[in-house]
C-alpha cells in the first residue's frame, strides 16, 4: 500500500513526541563523549568526537527528514530499529561505567595504565540517551501501520540481514595494543555479550520485518533506520583502525556497511514496466520438483560414497581413517530422505547446507594431510567435492521451484506470533555460538569454527547462514511453509551435534566443547519453534 504525503495534514503529537525525543537522546549521545565518558587519565585514541556526534544523530536526522515531508508513518517506522539496537547499545556501554579497563572503545578512551579510569558524566550522558532512543521506538512503533498485503520483496533485505550478522559477530579490528582489545561478542564480558548478540541477532530479523511489511512508507523508513543504525555501528571501527597505527582493519565493518547500502538500495521502487521488462520466464513448477528431487538424490549419493571411499592414498600404508568424513552419512540422509518428499521442499532447501557442513570439515582435514609429502587425495575428495557443488544446484533448484509455486498459489502472510519471535530469537542466538565455537577439546587439537581461516570454516559459514535465514523467513511465511524451514534449520543444527560421537576417536583426550551443548539446544529450541509457527495461525 503506497501513501500520498498530504503536506497540509496535522502531525500526530505521539510521532512529533517521538522524534524529539530520540533528538534528545542523539545530543546526549553527541555531548557525552565531549564531556568525556571517565577522568582525564584515558583521553581518546583520536578526536572522534565529530564523528561520534553525527553517528548519534543520525537515526533522529533520518526520521526527521521523513516527518518533515509529511511521511509520519515512514518517520514512525525509521525509529524503531534505532530503539532495538539502543537496547545492544545501552549493554555495551554499560561496562564502561562497571570496568571501563576491558572496555574496547578506543574512540571514546585509551586507558594508559592498569590503573582503571573513573566513569565520568560523559558515560552517563551516554547511556542516558541510549534509554531516550528506546523511548521514542516505543512511542514510534504504535504509529506503524502494519495494515495492507504483506511485501514479497524481501529477499535482498533478508540477506544483506545476515550479511550484517555475520559481520557484527566479528571484531571490528585486530590490535596490537594491550590497552585496545580487538574482541567480537564472544569475547566479553557479560554486558557486553549480551548487547552484542542482541545486536547480531537484530540485524537480520530487523531487515526482515522492515521488508515484509505491506505499507510502502513503513517498509521505506524501516528500511532506512536499519541502514542508518547499522553505519552507527560500523563507522567508529572502521575509523579506529585507520586512525591507528596499532590498529588494523577487519572484513567485519565492510561487511556491515554493504548491508547498510543494500537495506538502502533495496528501497528503491521500480515502476510496473520496469518489473515486467526484469521478469525472468521460469520453467513449471513440476518439472523443477522433478529437477531439484533427482539433484537431491544425486547430492545425497555423492556424500555418500564421500563418507565410504578413502580420502588419503598412502604408498604401502593402509589409507588412515578419516573421522571427518563421517559426518557426511547424517547429511546424506538428511538430504536424500528430504529430496524425497515433494511437501518438503522448503526443509530440503535448508538442509542441503548440511553437505558442505560435512564436506568442509572433511575436505580440510583431507588439504592438511596432503601437506605431507607422498600423501595423496584419492576418490573420496572427489566426491565429497562432488556432493557440494550437487547440493548447490539442488539448493537453487528448490528456490526457483519455491518462486514459481508463490507466483502460481499467491502469498498471504501475517505477522508472526509473539512465542514464535521468541523461540526463534533463541533459537537464533543459540545456533551464533553452535558454528562459532567448537564441538569437541582435546590437548593439542585446534578446533574448526564458523569464523576461523580454515576450509572447514566456509562450510560452518554456510551452515550457519542458512539456520539464520531459515528462522528469518519463517518469521514471514504460511504456517506450514514456516514449520518445514525451521524443521530444515534443525537438520542443520543437528548434524553439527553429530560431529562430537562420530570424530571424537580423531584425538585422544577429547571432550565435548560447548558447541555441543549449544547446537543441541538450538535443534530444541528449533523444533519448538517449529511446533508454534504450524500450529499458531500468523496475526
């Protein structure tokens, strides 16, 4: 539904009050760091603060410039994401007034001794503008108008979601510094873990529900406010690690700011004529299910004979057991017995990830060992490496396949139950540390996770972004659609649990790592999950 701007319309007083208070909370984060966050013992590594200052101001400069065009329900919307993420923030920046020495904000003090800095009313200034922000999302989220036919175009936001994601679970900087840790979310302390996985989480679910919303206006300014809040949190890492010689630039920050251009891009309307001349003509939605079932069955042979034919040749050796490659028997079922069930293509579309969680993990171990000399890669690479690239073509396969049967059947969507948001938040947050950490421990073994530099790492990359997206868009779909995602996502979780009992013999000494335990939970949380989206009709 598009709206007219009717300049000579009043301004409802709840959207005026809105803005001004998130106003009030940009200049108190503006004057905070000014005014210093502690003592004069910790100046800042750089004079950050004009910058800092148009980065607190930047959701209210947004929502202005709606509200000053008449677009209230657009200026409404462009508030919200800045008070979830206010939320994350506010945790964040509550460890600098608790222990402000392990608190990695260089742009707003350098501490130089062990000698930990007194918070300062700067700290103060700033969190207090962090609860006006909430405030006014509050007060803003009751004039969003969530009437109208659901968006399908939300395919871009979606990813760009996880795109963010991903890059805000990395640190933003690697340093050299004792007196600026370089750490992601995983690695603080309490607060700030909490505010950093509300963060990393919010991204995508944010995009999402910005995107699918029917009202043009709130799907604009949604959009929008997502962007401006994701730049906020990007930029100061970004500058930290140019300004500073000690300091170096991670991909994280990039990735983050690419998310916050194509949220920004994405709300670009194409005309009608426009649309028709980009539409692509794709094959029936029959022969694509017979294409994705036969690429399903092919993907799941090939894992297969990945997990039953040697990986490593050997002259005069008997070719050693390769533990990694077993994890391919759990996605070759998954994946098979899935490709099977027509009415289960949405959870085969998710759990096709499965096999390059498996195949990574075995194809590393397989490059590792060839680095000995006279150690070869024999049949069982080739078709580990077989069943990946299979199970991207199925993967594709099963959207085209999905985007012909919503073009044929129509979308009619909802907005999602409130204990789905919550079992799929948890679910979401869980799933972050089942691929970031690892599943087993054992002295001298270096585990493989979702954010190292390894090949294994892709494979937990693509695993995780598939779970995330997964609980994404069953957060938008029918019922039953949703339920079969979020059934895939649990395959998914699932065989990373699988890891532990069938590569625990690899090492001696293993013990289950915390992965273990979270990727468990997260199939959990998954599957009830699951349970509530097929059995709670959409709002």
């Amino acid at each position: 539904m598009t709206r007219t701007a009717d300049l000579t319309s009043p301004v409802h007083p709840r959207t005026r009050l809105a803005v001004g208070l998130a106003a009030a909370g940009g200049l108190c984060g503006a004057i905070g760091p000014l005014v210093r966050v502690v003592d004069g013992s910790a100046p800042p590594a750089y004079p950050a603060w004009p910058l800092l200052a148009v980065l607190a101001l930047l959701p209210a400069g947004v929502s202005g410039y709606f509200l000053l065009r008449r677009r209230e329900v657009a200026a409404a919307a462009a508030l919200v994401p800045a008070g979830v993420v206010a939320v994350g923030r506010f945790l964040v920046d509550l460890q600098v007034v608790r222990d402000p020495l392990v608190a990695a904000r260089p742009e707003l003090f350098r501490p130089a001794s062990l000698v930990p800095p007194q918070p300062a009313f700067g700290a103060w200034l700033l969190l207090a503008g962090h609860v006006l922000v909430v405030a006014a999302a509050v007060l803003a989220a009751g004039g969003v108008d969530q009437d109208g036919e659901r968006s399908q175009r939300f395919g871009l936001p979606a990813t760009a979601g996880v795109v963010a994601a991903v890059g805000l679970f990395t640190a933003p900087y690697t340093s050299t510094d004792a007196f600026i840790p370089a750490a992601g979310p995983l690695d603080a302390r309490l607060l700030p873990l909490l505010g950093g996985l509300l963060l990393v989480l919010a991204a995508p679910v944010l995009a999402v529900l910005a995107a699918s919303t029917g009202d043009a206006d709130a799907r604009r300014g949604g959009l929008l406010g997502t962007a401006a809040a994701l730049v906020a949190l990007a930029v100061p890492g970004l500058v930290t690690a140019l300004a500073l010689d000690e300091v170096d630039v991670t991909p994280g920050p990039f990735l983050v700011l690419a998310a916050a251009a194509a949220l920004a891009w994405s709300t670009a309307d194409r005309s009608a004529t426009d649309r028709e001349e980009h539409d692509v003509e794709l094959p029936g939605r029959r022969r694509l299910m017979l294409i994705t079932g036969a690429l399903g069955v092919a993907t799941g042979v090939a894992a297969a004979l990945g997990a039953l034919v040697d990986h490593l040749h050997v002259p005069g050796v008997a070719a050693p057991t390769d533990y990694a490659a077993r994890l391919l028997w759990p996605a070759a079922a998954a994946v098979t017995a899935l490709a099977l069930l027509p009415k289960a293509r949405p959870a085969f579309t998710v759990a096709t990830a499965t096999v390059p969680l498996a195949a990574g993990l075995a194809l590393d171990a397989a490059f590792n060992a060839t680095r000995v000399p006279s150690v070869e890669p024999a049949a069982g690479v080739w078709f580990t490496a077989l069943a990946a690239v299979l199970a991207v073509a199925a993967a594709v396969s099963a959207g085209l396949a999905g985007a012909v049967e919503r073009d044929e059947e129509g979308v009619e969507r909802g907005s999602p139950p409130l204990p789905l948001l919550a079992a799929g938040s948890i679910a979401g947050l869980l799933a972050l540390g089942a691929f970031a950490l690892p599943v087993l421990r054992a002295p001298d073994y270096v585990p493989i996770t979702a954010f190292g530099l390894r090949v294994g790492s892709w494979g937990l990359l693509i695993a995780l972004v598939a779970v995330l997206v997964a609980i994404g868009l069953a957060l938008v779909s029918r019922p039953a659609r949703g339920a079969a995602l979020l059934l895939g996502a649990a395959c998914v979780t699932a065989t990373r649990a699988l890891e532990y009992p069938l590569s625990e013999s690899r090492v001696a000494g293993t013990a289950p790592g915390p992965a273990l335990w979270l990727a468990l939970a997260t199939t959990l949380a998954l599957l009830v999950a699951a349970a509530v989206r097929g059995t709670r009709p959409s709002r």
